[in-house]
C-alpha cells in the first residue's frame, strides 16, 4: 500500500537530492582538479623538451585518450557548471545582496567564494574556446601549440585564462577540504597558506611554459 507522500516528505527528498548533487559537484570538481594538475604538467614538457612533449601528444592519440578523453574532460566540465550553477546568484537583487554581505562581514571565505563565481563564469567560456580549439585541430605538436601561441591575441589568452584557472582550482581545492570536514577551524590558516602557494606554482609553471612556446621555432 503506498503512503500518499506528505510536504514534509517532499522537503526530506529534496534536501537528500540536494545532497546527492552536492557530492556530485564535488567529485566533479575534485576530478576536473586532478585533470589540470596533469594537464599542466603535461603541457610544460615542452620546457624540458619539444620532443617529449611531442611523444607524450602522440601516446594519448595512438590509444585514443585525447579523441575519446578530450570530449569527456568537456562534458565533464559542462556537468560541473551545470551542477555549480544551482548556488550562483543570476539576478541582480541576489547578486546586489551578497556583494552587500561580503563588504559587510569582512570574511575571506565569503570573497573567496566571489571570486569563485566571477572566475567560474570567464573560465567557462573561455575554457570552452580553448577545448573547441585544441580538439578541432589535432593532432597536438609543440610547434603547432607554439604557432598558435605566436598569432593574434592567444597569448593575452592564455595570459588571462592560466591565472582565473589556477585560482578557481586553488580555492575549489580549500573549498573541498573545509566543506567536506577534512580542515578543521584551526587548520584553515595553513590550509590558505598552502592552497596559496600551490596557485603561485602553478601559475610560474605555466607561464614558463608559455615562454618557451614563444620562443619555439620550427
Ligand atoms: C581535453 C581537453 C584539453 C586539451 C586537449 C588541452 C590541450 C592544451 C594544449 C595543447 C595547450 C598548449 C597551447 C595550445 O596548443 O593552444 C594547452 C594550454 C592551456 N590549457 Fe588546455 N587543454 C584541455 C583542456 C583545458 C581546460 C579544461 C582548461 C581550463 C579551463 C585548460 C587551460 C589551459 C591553459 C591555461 C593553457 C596555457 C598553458 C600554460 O600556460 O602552461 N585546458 N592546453
């Protein structure tokens, strides 16, 4: 016999969902962490050498990662916007309010959380450039990424878009350890110090890796 479902019930099922999509958000940006830390890394073998680079580009090919994994790191970067997207404030009213809050409460958690959203939304766009780009034109080589690098205004993109990446990972990263009880009140401190540091070595990494691209000659 089924129980006709009363408001209270309603709510308890909402907020289980709400939970279930919590954990999805994080999994998604926890997963999307771990694919910039290799992407970086990957990418700024061209510092060591454009042959290494070059091998590693045609391994993810020859097995299919890039064709089959490049599409996926997208949808999965799709997912966790549209999945972020349920806590950004899209109206004025609402966004005039937690700006308001922000001022008023002087809590570095609270603008941390601003520059989240702000970076979230330039990100997604030009993320979503970046992939269109890369992915319609493979195979990946360093002199063809260095090219591209050279012409037009790439550079002052990737210049823009290495920084907004690396602070919205950095943030996501201390997010996902104070919301998930991995940092306690007392931890919070060193936990920003580190987050901090880990950003500022990401962003050396990559802008050394946009200057030897620069100076990568065929
Ligand atoms: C499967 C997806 C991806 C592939 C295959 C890929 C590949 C590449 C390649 C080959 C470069 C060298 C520059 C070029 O060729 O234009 C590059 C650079 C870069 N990519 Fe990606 N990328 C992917 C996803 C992403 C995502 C999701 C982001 C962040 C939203 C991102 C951010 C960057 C940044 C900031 C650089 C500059 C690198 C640096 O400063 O070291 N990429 N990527």
């Amino acid at each position: 016999m089924s129980v006709p479902l009363t408001a209270n019930h309603k709510s308890l099922q909402c907020h289980r969902f709400d939970g279930v999509l919590d954990w999805a958000q994080m999994l998604s940006g926890a997963g999307l962490i771990a694919f910039m830390w290799m992407h970086m890394t990957l990418v700024a073998s061209v510092v060591i050498s454009p042959g290494i680079m070059n091998a590693i580009a045609e391994f993810f090919e020859a097995t299919g990662m890039a064709q089959v994994g490049g599409p996926l790191v997208f949808l999965l970067f799709l997912a966790h916007f549209a999945l972020a997207a349920r806590k950004i404030p899209f109206r004025l009213e609402a966004q005039k309010t937690i700006w308001e809050h922000a001022k008023l409460l002087h809590h570095t958690d609270t603008w941390l959380w601003v520059v989240q959203v702000v970076t979230a939304m330039i990100i997604l766009v030009m993320g979503a450039i970046h992939m269109w780009v890369v992915l319609s034109d493979l195979p990946i080589t360093a002199l063809k990424s260095a090219e591209r690098i050279r012409s037009g205004a790439w550079i002052f993109f990737y210049l823009l878009l290495l920084p907004l990446v690396e602070l919205h990972v950095g943030i996501g990263l201390y997010r996902i350890a104070v919301k998930w009880g991995l940092a306690g009140r007392s931890e919070r401190k060193g936990l920003k110090r580190g987050e901090n540091l880990l950003t500022l070595i990401f962003i050396t990494i990559g802008v050394l890796t946009l200057i030897r691209f620069w100076f990568l000659k065929g």
